[in-house]
C-alpha cells in the first residue's frame, strides 16, 4: 500500500464522496441472480417527485441501507431497489401551479402540451432525489431504479385492471364520492384528514303538503336541502307512523316530497325525522336506492350551486347556505338553531372540506381481496415490527369500503377502457383497441380519468422486478424481505401491498413490516414547513458528514417510535468519528508489519488482550442479535460504547507500555489484537456510519473495500467471563482511585503507593495487574495486603472486589495543603462576618422581605458548616 496512514484530521467531505464513487463503480450495489446464495431484499418506499428529501426520508434510507449492509456482510445477494413515484395529484397541484407563475393554464394548455412540462418536471427532480440518495450513503442498486410511470410499472398497472375487471372486482358505478372541489377530482377514504369545527344543527320546519302541520328535520347542511327527495321517519316511531305515505312541501323550492319509513333512521336522535338528498350523502344514498328515490345532484364539481339548485343556481355552497338560512327564516321556517361541533372531511393535501357528491367512478371491490389480505398477517407469513401496528393494519382492512381508484386528473395512469359512441360497449384492455369488439366501429372514445396514484404504489414489490414478465429478478428475489416505512401510510400503501401481492403473484410481498416513527424537531413538534422548524438533511451532511447524521438517526431509534432530532447530538456524532478517527491513527502509526507476522502464532497474550478479544466477541454476538431482532438503535449504543470505552479510553492505555517498551514478542501479539479488534468493530460500526470505517478499514487492510467483507463470527473460545470480570475489577478500582485523585486535585505526576487488600479469590487479579496499576493509577507501587491493617492517615476506597488503602501523604503535600486550608479557612471567616453584620443591622431586618432574611440566614450556616469541615481538615493534618 502506498498510504502509510489516515489524514492528520477527520474531514468527511475529503472522502465521502469519493468513496461512494468508487462503490457506484465498483458495482457493489448491484447483487447478482446467485442460486447458491439467499437473496435479501428491500424495495425503497419510492419518495414523490414533488420536492426534496426531507428528514423523515434520511431516516428511512438510513434503517434500509443498515440492514442491507448487515445482510451483504453477512454474505447474501441483498437487493435494494431504489426508485420514485409520480405522486398523481401532488405533482399535478405543484406543475400546475408553477406553470400558472408563467401565465400557463392547464386547461387551456392541454392534456398532451401538460403532460409534457410534467414529464420535464418529473426528470428534473428524480435527479435530484437520486443525488440526495446517494449523499445519504445509501447502497441502493441504480441499475435496478424504478419509476411508477416507467413502461413496464405502467404495463403491470394496466394489466392488474384488466385483471380486476375481468375477475368481476373492478366495476363503474354512481356511487357518493368524497369529492375536493378545490382539486376536482374524487378521494379515497385514506386521503381525508379529521377536522374539529365549530357548526351548528340548523332545525327546519317542512310543512306537511295537507296543511296539517309540519315536520322537523336538523342539519348541519342547510344547502344539501335543495337536493332532498323524502324526509325518513322509523318504521315503529309512533310519533310519525301514521304520516308515512303523505308529503311534504319542500320549502324553497317548489317540490312535493314523500314521508318515508326506513330502519336507517335513530328516533333517539334528533327529531327522528331525517332528510333524505341521496346524491350528497352516502347514507341518504343507500336510504333513496331502497325507496326509488330521485337523486338530485345540487353542486357542481367546484363546489358550486348548480341549475338544479333554483334560485341560488351560481352562488358557492357557503354562499348557499348563509342566503337559504336567512330566506327560511324570512319564511318563520326556523324550530331553532344549535351550535355544534363536529369532525369535517377534509382533503388531506389542501385542507379543503371533502363534499360528498353523486358521481360516476371505478371502484374496486374489496371485500374479497381484504380477506386473504388478514389472514397472512394472522398467520404470521408477514409480521409487523412492532407487533402493535397489526392493528392499525387489521382496523383498516377490517373496516374496509370499495376503494374509488378514478381520479379526474391528467398525470398518472390513464384507466385502460375505452368507450364504442355507436353501441355503448364498453372494451376494457391492455393495448389501445382499433375498433369496437361488439361493432367493429371505429368511434372509440378513451376514459379520460387517470387512477388513484397508490393503484401503482402497489404493485411496487414485483413490478419493479419486471412482473408481468417472468424475470429472473422476480423469480428470485420476489417475496421481498423487509419493508422499511413509517406508520402514517400502513392504510395507505403497506395494506394495498399486501392484498395486490397476494391477488397477483399469490404469495405475500414480503416477510417483515418493520415500522418507524417519524423525526420531530428538539421540542418534539412535527418538522413542518409553517413552522419553519424542519432541518434539511443536506445542509447537514454539508457541515458534519453523512456519518454524523446518520448516527444521530439511529441514535436511541426503537422500532415503530418518533425520535426527536439534536443539532448536538449531531455534534456528538462527529466527536465519536473524530476519536475513532485518532485512535486509529495512532494504532496505525504504531502497529509494525513485520513483528505482527514474526508472532503471528503466538499466544502469549497479557490480561488485557485476554480482556478485550473475550469483549469484542461478546459484542459481536449481541449486535448481530439485535441487528436480527431490528433493535438498530440498540445495537448501535453497544458498538458505541465498546469503540469509546473499552477500545479507545481502556485498552489502547493499556498496552500503550507494551507499545514503548514491550519486547518483540509482546509487541507482535498486541499489535495483531488492536488490529483485529479495531477491524472488527469497523464492522460492527459499518451499517451506521460507511464512510469512516470504509477509510480507516483501507489503511489496515489489504482489502480494497469494508462493504463487501464478511460479518464478523463469534469466537467462543474467546469468551472468557473469568477474565471480563477479573479485568472488570481492576478496572473499576483505577477509577475511583482517579476518582480520588480528581476530588482531591492531586496532580497525575504525583504518585501515590497503593495498599490493596482484595476479597476472597481476587488476589491473582490485583497481583497480575500491577503493571496496569502503576501506569493508570498513578502509583508508585503497589502492595497488596494480606490482611486489614490501616493507618489512619490513609484515605481508603471500597470497590466491589477490594479495599484499597493510599496514604494521605502521598496525595497531598502537607505544607502547601495547611497553605491552601488557611486561605480558605480566612475566606470563609470574612464571608461569615458580612452574613453576620447584615443580619445584625435593624434597618435591613426592618425592610428586607422575610425570604431574603431567611436565604441570608442559610448562608450564614452554610459558610459556618465549611468552615467546620476545614478546621478539621486543618487538625487532621497537624
Ligand atoms: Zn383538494
Ligand atoms: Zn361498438
């Protein structure tokens, strides 16, 4: 090797990014079809394109790429296929807005003419997401990337449909749609978001059509009455059973409507008289289709009175709603008005209140996907970590409603059917049809509407291998095994997975649902734009490394649970690098080839190597442990503490004596076991900070890269409990004699003389441990006592093994100590007189507020209690 040693300073921007060239080039990302080694697999949840990576996205990428080096080192062919979304609507919003900046507006612009400046959007920001990636570190295969617009994602897509449709579970029907009149498009249930707002039950009186009376309906609202079509009563409701049958008028609009009984309604609540608009509630929707009813469509699709709204036919629905209140009132039409509070549906990208609304859509049936969906996670072909997010998963599919997939948008799928103009067939199918499969005309018509963007989200498991092909990627790597993904899309994404794997390839998608929870800032708030809290993972890896964030992500990380993100915390990731980093380099400069390979045989180790290859193995075998079970942030703390501690603060003072004046032999064995214990601690280390340990590990190696070395086994024959915990012992007594020696102020350079009386059976670790005494103890020498003969003047130490004994002398030199104990002993007199004075003065007592006298009166025993203690000092010592 022509490099001798590291830089004389850690600075990971000098080497990360030219290791993570040299990875990309190396073509060490890119696994192999390997028959006679197992595959490990993850695909990367695929961010959107409409923005950069924030925090949440670093973490994400830094459990994926943890777990994909663990298994690569542990020698299987692991996958992690990278790759993006076009995220439909919120791509859609986003170009739309840009482009509406330079005066372009989509509608006037076209589908074809928009789609492009889509497409040139998508390009640009796929590259950048690709470059955040890789700043990440992230070991993703960019042979592999996928885009969920690709051909072959787009042919899988149109394919599943076709499926669908042809198995009976996709159908178009008019059904109630959770509409956003600010996007104009139709939402899935998982799109709504839970909004609290302050309303009011409006109480109507429809008056009966015979002139006897009338009835009183609530609701919150008022504009979906010019839509009604019957009020409802229960069946057994005595109140109301002998109007069932009549009309009504419906006030405003000049419309007869019938009185109609129906299980649906709640006498309890209310009035129990329910107003029935089939086409602006699902309820009603169900109560109209049992009855016949009309639904009357009232709003357009911005959310606007339509010409089946009379009068108020233009004014938008709030508008709506404030002129029928006060035109009802006008007609002494109001029972009464009752503030209310109650959660609206709202859309979850533009916190727009969802109107549910009559419309036709596609819809998949779920019912019979949901099932098998259930059931392979209750039989644990897939399990959650942790466990608990099971039932998130099962109450969404439990509780599951058909799923609207169409989406008036323009980017995205466009839905595979095609409609005949001359007889109305409707030819579903993966490749555009030339003429009608019924007629043979030619008057096609396509489906305008695109599908719902997580239609192709998922599939992601295997049309990202090339499903529908028969690839040998999909043959091999398909189930995945991890899936790596917060819990805010479990209905969303993580459930769509699980039944469109099982629909379409008939085996789950993968093995392991391992959950995180998201980054909060310090305070513990969500990083959020509107609080200008977030921080950008880039800007940090510019100041401190990849490494350091990355550590500091998994720092403390548990499964499933929100962490909260430190500046200095990130500051004390870069500390940690930057000791690894000068240990290193001075193992590196000390350590010498040839006696290493002159002893290479030798097994004259001392107490110390003994100690640190028996700690070395027993870390490998825990973290390989938690590395199994996902206790990432687990693991990560062991290597931690074992590189700091035990590695840097212990062993390399410890045999630094055999470094300067061992013999050749001692020399030799201890510089192989620095080296092979600091190696395999790169290792450990590796999956939380690549970077470092792919630098450091070069210098100490032949090897050209860490990445693609193996994992490091347990050697049980170096575990040795014995020795740990003679090692222990020792360790633990020169720390409180440094302890002492702190307290005191003792200066290291002033040794002291040791008397060790040690428990039962400890005497071999203190005899054999002199050397270590002596150098990081400070002592003289060291004595070690049969029995417990002390003098006085000794200060004494209980450890858990023996008692040890220095002399008081030794610590201190007594002249300068009275020296230093009289300046103390008048400082303390002067204190205690001013105390004294102050207290003694009228005028202070007569004005002063009781607590201040009081805190004068405690320091005035408090300086009189030191001056006690050195007044002893002072007796003691003369
Ligand atoms: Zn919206
Ligand atoms: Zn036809």
């Amino acid at each position: 090797m022509e490099k001798k040693n590291l830089e004389t300073t850690y600075s990971p921007k000098e080497f990360e990014k030219r290791i993570y060239e040299n990875w990309l080039n190396k073509g060490y990302f890119t696994p192999k079809v390997d028959k006679d080694k197992k595959p490990y697999t993850i695909v990367m949840p695929p961010p959107n394109i409409t923005g950069k990576l924030h925090m949440g996205h670093a973490l994400d990428l830094t459990l994926q790429d943890m777990l994909i080096r663990f298994k690569r080192m542990q020698g299987y062919e692991a996958l992690w296929l990278p790759g993006e979304d076009h995220a439909s609507i919120a791509t859609e919003v986003r170009v739309e807005n840009e482009l509406l900046k330079q005066g372009l507006v989509k509608k006037e612009m076209g589908r074809e003419a928009f789609l492009e400046k889509v497409y040139e959007w998508s390009e640009e920001y796929r590259e950048k997401i690709r470059d955040q990636i890789k700043k990440m570190g992230s070991s993703c295969d960019f042979t592999r990337e996928a885009f969920t617009m690709d051909e072959n994602l787009s042919r899988a897509v149109r394919e599943v449909f076709v499926k669908l449709y042809n198995d009976g579970l996709i159908y178009r029907g008019n059904r109630i749609t959770n509409w956003c009149p600010k996007c104009e498009t139709a939402l899935s249930d998982a799109e709504i978001e839970y909004v609290e707002h302050n309303g009011n039950f409006w109480h109507f009186r429809y008056p009966l059509s015979d002139g006897s009376g009338y009835l009183v309906i609530a609701t919150t609202r008022p504009e979906t009455m010019l839509g009604d079509t019957a009020v409802a009563v229960h069946p057994e409701d005595e109140r109301f059973r002998h109007l069932v049958g009549k009309t009504l008028d419906l006030p405003l609009m000049d419309r007869v409507i019938p009185i109609v009984a129906d299980d649906y309604v709640d006498s309890e609540f209310g009035t129990g008289c329910v107003k029935i608009t089939p086409a602006h509630d699902p309820n009603d929707f169900h109560v109209g289709e049992r009855h016949k009813l009309e639904a009357i469509r009232v709003l357009d699709d911005k959310g606007i009175i339509n010409e089946f709204g009379g009068k108020y036919q233009g004014l938008d629905r709030y508008e709506a709603r404030k002129a029928i209140v006060s035109d009802m009132e006008k007609l002494g039409l109001i029972e009464k008005i009752e503030p209310h509070t109650h959660n609206v549906n709202t859309h979850d990208r533009c916190g727009t209140v969802i109107e549910p609304i009559i419309s036709k859509q596609w819809y998949v049936e779920m019912k019979p996907q949901a099932g098998p969906a259930i059931e392979a996670v209750r039989s644990r072909k897939t399990n959650f970590v942790p466990e608990r997010f099971e039932k998130t998963y099962f109450h969404w599919l439990e509780n599951i409603q058909d799923w609207c997939i169409s989406r008036q948008l323009w980017w995205g799928h466009r839905i595979p059917v095609w409609y005949c103009d001359d007889c109305q067939e409707v030819i579903v199918s993966n490749d555009t049809p030339h003429s009608c499969t019924k007629c043979g005309s030619t008057n096609l018509r396509e489906e305008e509407d695109v599908l719902d963007t997580w239609f192709s989200s998922a599939l992601w498991p295997f049309s990202t291998l090339g499903w529908p092909n028969e690839t040998e990627d999909l043959k091999y790597f398909y189930p995945t095994s991890t899936l790596v993904t917060g819990y805010d899309i479990i209905p969303f994404w993580v459930m769509r997975m699980m039944f469109s794997g099982l629909y379409n390839m008939g085996e789950v998608p993968f093995d392991t649902v391992f959950i995180h929870g998201i980054v909060r800032d310090a305070q513990g708030r969500k990083m959020s734009k509107s609080l200008g809290n977030g921080v950008d993972p880039l800007e940090t890896i510019d100041i401190y490394g990849a490494d350091a964030l990355r550590f500091m992500l998994i720092t403390g990380n548990a499964p499933g649970s929100d962490i909260r993100f430190y500046p200095e915390r990130v500051e004390a990731a870069r500390n940690f690098a930057n000791k690894l980093w000068n240990a290193s380099r001075f193992v590196l400069m000390n350590i010498d080839e040839e006696l290493i390979e002159k002893y290479k045989d030798s097994t004259n180790y001392s107490l110390a190597d003994r100690w640190i290859l028996s700690k070395v193995n027993n870390l490998i075998e825990e973290v390989t442990e938690n590395f199994e079970k996902f206790e990432l942030g687990i693991a990560l703390a062991k290597v931690y503490e074992f590189i700091w501690n035990e590695l840097c603060d212990w062993y390399i003072e410890l045999i630094k004596p055999v470094f300067y004046n061992g013999t050749d032999e001692e020399k030799g064995v201890s510089y192989r076991v620095i080296r092979e214990v600091l190696i395999k601690s790169l290792k450990l280390l590796h999956p939380t900070m690549p970077f470092i340990t792919e630098e450091i590990y070069t210098f100490l190696n032949d090897e050209e890269t860490i990445m693609m070395a193996s994992w490091p086994e347990v050697e049980k024959e170096n575990i040795d409990a014995k020795i740990e915990d003679t090692m222990g012992g020792v360790i633990e007594a020169i720390k409180s004699i440094r302890n002492l020696r702190q307290e005191m102020n003792v200066p290291n350079k002033r040794k002291s003389t040791l008397y060790i009386l040690p428990n039962e059976g400890k005497e071999e670790a203190f005899v054999s441990s002199k050397d270590y005494l002596i150098k990081l103890a400070y002592a003289e020498d060291v004595v070690i006592l049969k029995e417990d003969n002390t003098d006085e003047n000794n200060v004494s130490l209980v450890t858990s093994t023996a008692r040890i004994y220095i002399p008081l002398l030794d610590l201190i030199d007594r002249d300068k100590e009275l020296e230093r104990l009289g300046k103390e002993k008048t400082k303390l007199e002067s204190e205690i007189e001013r105390v004294n004075k102050k207290l003694g003065n009228e005028k202070f007592l007569a004005n002063a507020k009781e607590d201040v006298i009081q805190e004068e009166k405690a320091k005035a025993a408090k300086y009189q209690a030191m001056l006690d203690a050195v007044d002893e000092r002072i007796q003691a010592l003369k």
